[in-house]
C-alpha cells in the first residue's frame, strides 16, 4: 500500500483545490450542476467502456500497467466530478453518505440480503 492510501483523505482541501484547477482556466461559468451531472455520466461510462466484453473473472485482473493507469484515471475523474458538483450545490458528502446508508441499511436488512443481489423491492415479507 501506498503513502498515499494510508492518509486521511481532507476532502475540503481536495474540492478547495479542484475549484482552484476551474478558476485558474475560467471553468466556473461551465460548471452548473447539469453540465457536472453529465460529466460524471460520461466519466462513469468510460469506466464502463474498459471492461465492457471484458470476462467477468478477467475484470478481477488489472495488474497490467496500463490498464491499472486507464481505470485509475477513470476512477478520478469521476471523483473529481463528484466533488465538485458537491461543491457547486455545497452537499455536505459525509452527511448525505451518513444518511443514504442508514436508509439502506433499512431497505437492506441484513437478514433478508445477506448473499442475495435482490433489489429491496423484491424481497418477501
Ligand atoms: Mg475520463
């Protein structure tokens, strides 16, 4: 493991840090949460693309170098998305994770999901 896996991700001095990246080029003005929202499709989508015919059990394997690179860089740039479309709408992130997994904890008790891909939708009562 990395240096760099082992620090406390400082997501306030990431997003500060990413809004400065825009400001310095005048990206600003493109950065509504439509245009961030559809960015961070199409960043998902490239993620997607990489393993798209891939087999399932070679998805596990990405130890070439240079597919290590493309699925990391897609990784960022979702995260980079991420960020700073929290910042244009000032989404508390750790707030709203906090919460979405208490509802889905609630949607997903473990009784009824424990080794099941079931929606909530279709478990029995
Ligand atoms: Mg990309």
């Amino acid at each position: 493991m990395s240096d760099s896996q082992n620090e406390v991700l400082n997501i306030a001095a990431l997003k500060a840090s990413l809004k400065q990246f825009a400001v310095d080029r005048e990206w600003e003005q493109f950065h509504s949460p439509k245009n961030l929202s559809m960015a961070l499709s199409v960043e998902a989508s490239e993620l997607l693309e990489i393993f798209q015919w891939m087999k399932e059990e070679d998805s596990w394997d990405i130890s070439d170098p240079k597919l290590i690179e493309a699925v990391g860089d897609e990784v960022a740039d979702i995260f980079v998305y991420l960020l700073r479309l929290a910042t244009v709408l000032n989404l508390d992130l750790k707030e709203l994770v906090d919460q979405k997994m208490l509802k889905n904890g609630k949607k997903y008790p473990v009784a009824k999901a424990r080794g099941n891909s079931k929606k909530y939708t279709e478990f029995s009562d």
